[in-house]
C-alpha cells in the first residue's frame, strides 16, 4: 500500500487564523516535509470556495499550487483530486500539466473528475451543466488531454470541445503524459471512462461501497476490453491520530471549535462528522491500521490521507508515518 498526503490550503478551512502572507510558508514546509518523509505524494483540492460552506477564508488554486511544488519539493508527486474538466479548456489544461510536469522532473500526477460543486461553477460565471454533460465533456477532455501528450499536436472536435491542430509542446517529461487519477463513484458513466482511460481511479472509503464499486469498474473493463488488474484503486480518508480516542475526541474539538468561529455550527458539524466516522482513518494507530488493512485486503493499493489540523500540529502525521505506514507498505 503507498500513501499521498493532502497538504492544507484553505478549502476546508484548514488554514483559519494563518495570517494570508504567511499560509504560503506553511503549505510550502509541509510539502518539504513531506518530501523528505515516507509519503508517495502529495495532494490540493481543485476547488475556489471553501466548504462547508463559502466563506471568505483563503482557498489556494491548485495547479498554481502544483507548479510551486513542483519547484519546490525533488521526490514527491505531486496531484490534484481532482481537477474539475469543466474549469479550463482541456487544450490548456494538458500545455498547463505539461509544463508543470517538466518543472517536476516528471513527478505530475493528473486527478482528474466532472466536479460538483454547484456555487463556484456558477460565482466563477461556468454556469452549472448538467451531470450528464460534465460526464461527457469529462469523456472528451481526458481524450484531449491523453492525444495532447502523446503527439504534442491534437486536433479534436467533440460535442463540447473542440482543438484544430493545437500544439502542446513541449510534452510531458513522463512517456505518454502524467498518469491519469479519474475520481468518482458514479457506475454507469465515471467508471466506465476510468475503465477506458485511467491508470488509477479513487472512490469511496466505505468497505463495503469500495467493494461494490470495484466488481463495477472490474464489470466495464470486460465491456472496454482494458485490464482491470493494471488499474491502481486508491480511496481518501479523513485522519485524526491520538494517543488514546479521549485524545483523538479533544483534536477534534479544537478543529470544530476553529471552524465554527468562520463558518455555520451546524455545518461544520456536518463536515466533521466525515473525520470521526467509521470510514476515516480516524483513531490510535492501532485502530487506523486495522482500517487500513481492511480496506487493502479489499485491493485499495493506495490511500490518500487528508489531516485537518496539518497546518497546526504535525504530530499526527507522524504517528502515521512511525506506526501505520511501516505496517502497511
């Protein structure tokens, strides 16, 4: 099992009282620290307005973010979950990740999903397609993105997008262009293009939903003819690491107590019922690595950890790193 780590950057209120000229230093240490440490990569959140709800609190953009990582940091690599297709043309998207993966070294890993979240498509002026229509323009800008890559050179004209002999060049440093990550549960149409395109896709952290949705991947790798075995099957988790629960139950506490002073109680209590439920990789680490191990023993090859107090305290990453990634990999 390898495992990326989620680096704050405000989305989820996680950089709350890090005063703006300072949140960069932050998120930039971490990453370093990271870098040097046992995680495989690191991660942003390809989002503009903070959850729970919108707020006023910063919200890095991610691939400006990844291009500052990948200057950086040396090892690590370095992805999104996921870029929402819709928020840039996919032609510029591919130039954007081409150019960032030869800063890297060749370390881009590129998320990839529709997105979802209604009130920033519509603030930012996209309007909000509907499901059916950010599956498909999903479908033709990993299309794009794949052929850019691959020839430097593409030429495309789809229902929603089209590309009259753009070049991207130079490509990518990694053959064939960054590894693809298509994230999303859906059955009939999200899976069915992982099957086709990804190398890796990332669903839900709940067992038995895990399961389901992988006999549904495993389903539409027959129906494309790709192997089903040759695609990484990773998850997300929400972690807080303790001592003992009484300790994980107080980490917790200080999180809703720094949040609900920006954003609505209930809300936030919402939000944070993810990081305590039965699914996260919340708990001691014994408890974690039993999580854990449930999940790999499912085929989860990969996992990707979000610490909501990572910009405060470090000392639960590093209980994971000391105590449940050795039990683990």
């Amino acid at each position: 099992m390898r495992f990326g780590l989620f680096i704050p950057q405000g989305w989820r209120l996680d950089l709350i009282g890090i005063a703006p000229d300072e949140q960069w230093q932050v998120m930039r240490d971490l990453a370093t620290y990271a870098d040097g440490t046992a995680w495989d990569s690191l991660w942003v959140y390809d989002h503009f307005h903070t959850v729970p709800v919108p707020t006023d609190e910063a919200t890095h953009e991610a691939w400006t973010l990844m291009a500052a990582y990948a200057a950086t940091t040396s090892r690590i690599k370095l992805g999104q979950m996921c870029t929402a297709m819709g928020y840039r043309n996919p032609v510029y998207l591919a130039k954007v990740a081409a150019t960032t993966d030869i800063i890297s070294g060749g370390r881009v890993q590129m998320g990839i999903g529709g997105g979802w979240y209604q009130h920033e498509w519509e603030a930012y002026g996209y309007g909000f397609p509907t499901a059916g229509q950010r599956l498909g323009m999903l479908d033709e800008g990993v299309q794009i993105m794949r052929d850019a890559w691959r020839d430097g050179r593409v030429t495309f004209g789809g229902k929603y997008y089209k590309a009259d002999d753009a070049i991207v060049a130079p490509t990518p440093l990694q053959q064939g262009g960054p590894p693809l990550w298509i994230a999303g549960g859906g059955e009939k149409v999200t899976l069915r293009i992982a099957a086709k395109y990804a190398q890796y896709t990332n669903f839900t952290s709940e067992p038995a939903g895990f399961e389901h949705k992988s006999e549904v991947l495993a389903g539409h790798c027959r129906d494309v003819g790709t192997d089903y075995g040759k695609i990484v099957r990773s998850a997300n988790f929400n972690a807080v690491i303790g001592d003992s629960e009484a300790d994980v139950k107080d980490r917790i506490e200080r999180i809703r107590a720094r949040q609900q002073a920006k954003a609505d109680p209930g809300s936030v209590d919402r939000m944070l019922s993810a990081v305590s439920a039965p699914e996260s990789a919340s708990g001691t680490t014994e408890q974690v690595v039993e999580k854990l191990k449930r999940m790999r023993d499912l085929g989860c090859e990969y996992a990707i950890l979000y610490f909501p107090e990572a910009a405060y305290d470090r000392s639960g990453i590093e209980k994971f790193e000391q105590q449940v990634i050795p039990a683990l990999s």
